[in-house]
C-alpha cells in the first residue's frame, strides 16, 4: 500500500463480494476451525526437517517454532473471526487494512489444507485452472469451492491493499 493514497484509508474496510449459502459458509467454517487447531498444535520442534543441524542452538530452534506456532494460528484465527461474524455470506464481506495481510496469510493456509485433504487427487496446475466442476466428487466440489472462494477473497483483498497489482504494475 503506498503512502500517496493509493491504497485503501486507514478507517476504510476493504470490501470483498461473496454470498453463499448457509452449508457452504458452515463447510468453510469447519474447514477453517481444523485448520486453526493443526495451526495451535503444530509439533515442538520441526520433526525431520532437517533444521537441526543447521541450529545447534535448540534453545532458538524453540523459539523460531513457537513464533511460527503463534503466527499461523493468530494468522488462521484472523480468518475464523471474519467467518464468525453473523453476516458473513450475506452481505459484502469487510475486512479492516491492519487485519488484512493475516487474513491473507490465514487463507492461503485453509487452501494448503484444502490442497492437502479433500483436494489431494488434483494438481495444483488443476487447482489453478478452470475445473469441470461436475466431474469432480461432492466432497472434491465442496473442497474445490471453498479453495476459489478463499482465492477470490485473497485476490480481492490484495488488490484493495496495492490497487497496481490490478493494473498489472
């Protein structure tokens, strides 16, 4: 967001479009509340990632994964407390300037889990692109919708934050 106005003003709430329908904000609900708890309880330290030789202080191998812990469930929570909000669905979403780029990071971990789980059997070539939506499962549709949503929101919001990303700048 630039300083010359560009962007959004600080008291303004950048505005996404969305209804949907009451399953399907319960489904993005419950997807995002799984999300939250694997976020909260991700292991103490990163389990055969390799990172342990590179830190032989394990003092600070702790605390980078606390501080990681912290981030991605503020991040997914920042995410859940926009879809608990009464009207979520119904009306234009509105997401605050200061909460936005958790928001965002919040989504893009919904949509790894979404990748992850229900998704599993397409590629991300075939997440990105135009699916046939019938021919996927009900539980792929159900998965497959919630994941453009996300990307629909997460789009929205970052081109309210830096209006050049629109104009291809």
């Amino acid at each position: 967001m630039s300083e010359s106005g560009g962007g959004p003003s600080p008291s303004a709430g950048l505005r996404v479009r969305a209804r949907l329908s009451p399953p399907f904000r319960e489904l993005l609900r419950a997807v995002v509340q799984r999300v939250q708890v694997a976020a909260a309880t991700l292991p103490e330290t990163p389990v055969s990632s390799g990172m342990e030789d590179k830190y032989a202080d394990q003092e600070l191998l702790a605390a980078l994964t606390e501080e990681l812990r912290a981030g991605a469930a503020e991040e997914a929570g920042e995410l859940a407390r926009l879809l608990a909000r009464p009207t979520f669905g119904m009306a234009d979403i509105i997401v605050e300037p200061a909460t936005a780029e958790a928001v965002i990071r919040g989504s893009v971990q919904v949509r790894l889990h979404l990748h992850e789980t229900l998704l599993r059997d397409l590629s991300a070539e075939e997440l990105d692109g135009r699916q046939e939506f019938f021919r996927l499962s009900p539980v792929e549709q159900h998965g497959y919708a919630c994941y453009r949503l996300l990307i629909h929101l997460e789009e929205s919001l970052l081109q309210q934050l830096d209006p050049g990303l629109a104009a291809g700048e």
